[in-house]
C-alpha cells in the first residue's frame, strides 16, 4: 500500500490534497502538544511559587540599625568581604527541596534610610544569619553599634490614594547586560593623592535634606546564587578576541524540533520541503574563525574586555534595587524630589559600559491620561514588593560584584560629614579583665564569710568589701567614743613659748575647765603640749594694748 495512504480519508490520498489542507490537519492534529506543554509548565511555575512563598512566611527575619562609627578611615573595601562571605549562604538545592518544599537561596536586603532628614542604615537578615552580618561588620568597625528594631516601613500605608501621604519611586535596573561593569569606588580615588572622592557623600547630604513629614529609602535586596553568570562574560570577551565556539540549539529549540519532527519528515516527503529548517533555521554555513580578529580589536573593545573581565574575576550576587520617597501631602514635593530618585544612582554611570535606569512597569506615571488609570496599582504593587523585600516582584534580578554592591552601600569615612547621619556618640569598651565585683552575702560558693563587721562608729560602716579578710584595729587605741562630749582636745603642736597676759588679752579658762583640761590631758598624755616656764620680758618699744 502507498505511504499516502495510511493518511487518506475515503478514496482521497492524504499527500494528495492542497499543501494548505494538508497544514491545517497537521495543526489540528499535532498543534495541542506545544500548547499542552505551556500549560503544564505554567501550572508547575504557578506551584512552585506557592510553595515558595509558604516557605518564606514560616522563615523568621531580624532588622538591624547600625550606627556608624564616627570616625573611620576604612575605604568601601571593607564592606567588599562583607558581600563576598555571603557566598557562603548559598546551599545546593536538592529536587524535593525546590520542587516540593519551595525552599529559596536566602535574601539579604541593605537599605539607607532617611526619616525627615535623619540618615540610618539597615540591614534585614533571616536570623540564623545575623552572626554573619555582624561578624563582617565589626571585623573592620569594631566601633560600630548594631540594635535589633522594628521595621520601619511597618507603619506605612499599602493602599492609594491615601488620606495622610503620597509616594513616588521606582525599582532601578541596568540599561546593558549584566556582564558590563558600573563606575566603582576604585574610579573615584584620585591618581595622584589616592583621596577617595566618594559618591555616597553626595547620597547622603540630599537624604539629610528631607523636611519633617518627608522619608527618603534605598533599597539594595541581594541574594547569592552562584558564578554561572560570569559564563556570558567569559563569552562576549571570546567573541571580541575572535574565538568563537559553535553553540548547540537550546532546550526550547530542541523541543520544538521533537515536536515538529514527524510533520516535517511527511510534509518532506510529500512536497520536499524542510519544514524544520524553515522554523529553526540551520542549514546556512558557520562562519570561519578570524585568527587575527585579536590584533584588530579597537581600544573600545579592548576597554570593555578589560572591564567585563575584572566584574567577573570577583564574586558575584544577584540584585534588586529600589528607591521610594514619602512625604505628608501638606510637605509632599514631586518635583523636587524626582531628580534625586533619578539621579542619586547616576553617579555611578560609565557610559561606556553600565549604567542605571528606572524599570518602567515598576514606576509610577501620569505623562498620560491612561497612565493615570494604573497609577495607583503600581504604588500599590511598588510598595508592597519594597516593604516586603520581594525578590518575585519586578524586574529579573542582575549581578552585581562585591565591589559594586559596596561601592553602593558602605558606611561613609572621617572625610564625609553629613550633619544628621547616626553615628556611634561614645566608644563602647570592654571592662578590665582582672577587675573586682561584689556580689549579695554568700551569693556565690566560696564567698568569703569571715569578713568582719565593721563597728558603726567608725566610718565606712556598712560598706561591703571584696576583698580578703580585714583584721581588727587594737583594743587599746583610743576611739572618739572614749573621748567626753563636747570636750575640746588639743591637737599636737609644735613647742611654744609662754607668754605673759597682757592687756586687751583672751582672760584665762575658768577652774572647771581649767580641771576638765587637766583631766584630759591625763587621759590622753600623748596629746599635751611641752611649755617653758621661762618668762619673757616685756620689749618698752612695744605698746601695752597691742594685740597678740
């Protein structure tokens, strides 16, 4: 029996009706399978994102508020290992944890914030990560001071238009592929005195700027993911040298071609057609390699291969940036405040390479009448995904290296004096280790006991003492106890002359105190004073009432 007819209907052979029948049967029959597999991937993506959004609701997170120290001469590089540690965070994901758990890389967020003009760095963490952040921020400020807060985007309303504020922002992305390096802090030193021009204290004087009822956030989500993306770079610098490696088709490629490969081999042999190479091209020649392409690389290129090779030789994380501006509606000033939104991240732009720009489906518009129908539901949607740190919510993810991500957020050096940025106001040290501390009687085993009371007479009474055990004065010293009140005692002096009374003199002490004297005096022998009972005689030249 002929091939054809396998395929007839009645007496008409299949490969013998009109081409476009012949398609629109292919159609009907085999047209269902790509549009099953959109759906049942769909229905997949759609799980596993409920899966993982459970997953992330049952995570616990901490927000840290660091004070910065407020002196510090360590450049951004510090920071720099801070975002390579996090690395480590990044655990291999096993097919039950991705598919049926829901489990996701954590996601970290450093956020800069200014509440009416008083600057504060952030950072939210799960906590069992919170010893990382700490530890990578008091290993190069150890005068730093971190405090578990509340979050400070809590008491914000979600829903617009609201009674008491307005906002405006956007989510900012990069205009070239991720590959493409932006300015870092080492383009800001100055060659010659290796000063470091730093753009954060640009940041940081306009955030101080906000009047009261105004807020200003930067938003930094970062979550680290592995250093397969570096393989694109690897491949673009290839490309500019010349060597060029011939790709296999792709995964969606070479699904289609599964699909389609029965149709194409019947419509190839009725009408000798190739319908897969239409659809999928591959039947042009590869192009020859150009061993002399590398000594015809202009200075751009070699620039940009220079560029794209130092962002991939460090590691990398994937990124969201966000950045919001609050205001009461009595101090609400768009206009004023779009330029900084626009261009606080500007200054990292290298035209040559990367730069930023606002992702327009995240950011608020109203040029337009219909811009203004969906202007409320993307502060909606732009305020939740930033209060929640989403990682789902806008655009897809970049890398950024660590050290763009610390030329981004880092704590400002000595050099930077923004006025009403938190700093630490006092160094916080430790106590000696060998110093003494008192404790309740017997509050601890081996307290000493034996230590004596001291009388209540004495000073000092009902003092405590640490140390070891204090013997007792003598009996037989004298005491002020022993002494009779009100009674005068003659502190020892030097050995004085006697001298006669002379008119206009102190008359001497009656019998009584003259005896109670004497008594004294016989009680307390050490205490009387030797005299001469020698007299002196009286000088003529010196008057009579002259007193002594």
């Amino acid at each position: 029996m002929p091939f054809g007819d396998t395929f007839g209907t009645g007496s008409i052979p299949f490969l013998n009706q009109p081409i476009d029948v012949i398609l629109l049967n292919l159609l009907i029959w085999t047209g269902w399978i790509p549009i099953l597999i959109v759906f049942v991937w769909g229905f997949i993506m759609v799980y596993q994102s409920l899966q993982q959004g459970k997953y992330v609701s049952s995570l616990r997170f901490v927000m840290l508020a660091i004070d910065v120290p407020s002196a510090t001469e360590q450049s951004p590089k510090a920071l720099e290992h801070l975002f390579s540690n996090l690395i480590g965070a990044k655990s291999s994901l096993t097919w039950k944890e991705k598919w049926i758990i829901g489990k996701v890389h954590p996601v970290f967020a450093f956020e800069i914030v200014s509440t009416e003009g008083y600057v504060q760095f952030y950072v939210r963490t799960q906590t069992r990560f919170r010893d990382t952040i700490e530890a990578g921020i008091y290993a190069h400020y150890p005068d730093a001071e971190i405090s578990e807060v509340e979050d400070y985007a809590a008491n914000f309303p979600r829903k617009f238009p609201d009674e008491e504020y307005e906002m405006w922002g956007s989510e900012m992305a990069l205009k070239k592929n991720e590959i493409f390096p932006i300015r870092t802090y080492v383009d800001f030193e100055d060659k010659m005195t290796q000063e470091l021009k730093d753009p954060l204290a640009q940041t940081l004087e306009s955030m101080s700027r906000m009047k009261p009822g105004e807020h200003f956030w930067i938003q930094f989500l970062v979550q680290p993911d592995g250093n397969d993306w570096k393989d694109a770079g690897v491949k673009h610098v290839d490309e500019l040298f010349g060597k060029v490696k011939s790709a296999g088709p792709g995964a969606i490629a070479s699904g289609v071609a599964g699909a389609i490969s029965i149709p194409s081999m019947v419509l190839q042999e009725a009408t000798g057609v190739d319908l897969s190479s239409m659809l999928l091209g591959g039947g042009g020649q590869e192009s020859e390699e150009d061993i002399w392409r590398a000594f015809k690389i202009s200075p751009t290129e070699k620039q940009e291969a220079e560029a794209v090779l130092m962002k991939i030789g460090k590691n990398g994380l994937a990124t969201k940036t966000r950045i919001l501006y609050w205001g009461r509606k009595q101090v609400y000033d768009k206009q004023a405040r779009t330029a900084m939104v626009k261009g606080i991240l500007l200054q990292y732009a290298n035209l040559s390479l990367n730069s930023f720009g606002m992702y327009g489906p995240q950011t608020p518009k109203d040029d337009y009448f219909w811009q203004r129908w969906v202007y409320t539901a993307k502060q909606e949607r732009l305020v939740s995904a930033f209060v929640n740190r989403s990682w789902g919510t806008g655009a897809t993810p970049q890398h950024l290296n660590s050290e763009e991500l610390a030329s981004l957020w880092h704590f400002p050096a000595i050099g930077i004096k923004a006025p009403l940025l938190r700093k630490v106001e006092s160094r916080r040290a430790e106590p000696p280790p060998g110093l003494p501390f008192t404790f309740g009687e017997e509050s601890l085993p081996g307290a000493p006991s034996d230590i004596p009371e001291v009388p209540s007479s004495l000073p000092g009474a009902g003092v405590q003492f640490s140390g070891p055990a204090l013997a007792m004065p003598p009996a037989e010293l004298p005491t002020l106890t022993d002494v009779e009140p009100n009674v005068f005692v003659q502190p020892p002096t030097e050995p004085t002359l006697a001298t006669p009374e002379r008119p206009g003199t102190q008359p001497p002490l009656p019998k009584e105190r003259a005896s109670a004297t004497e008594q004294d005096e016989a009680a307390v022998p050490h205490m009387t004073a030797p005299t001469r009972t020698e007299s002196i005689q009286e000088d003529e030249d010196v008057p009579p009432n002259l007193p002594v």
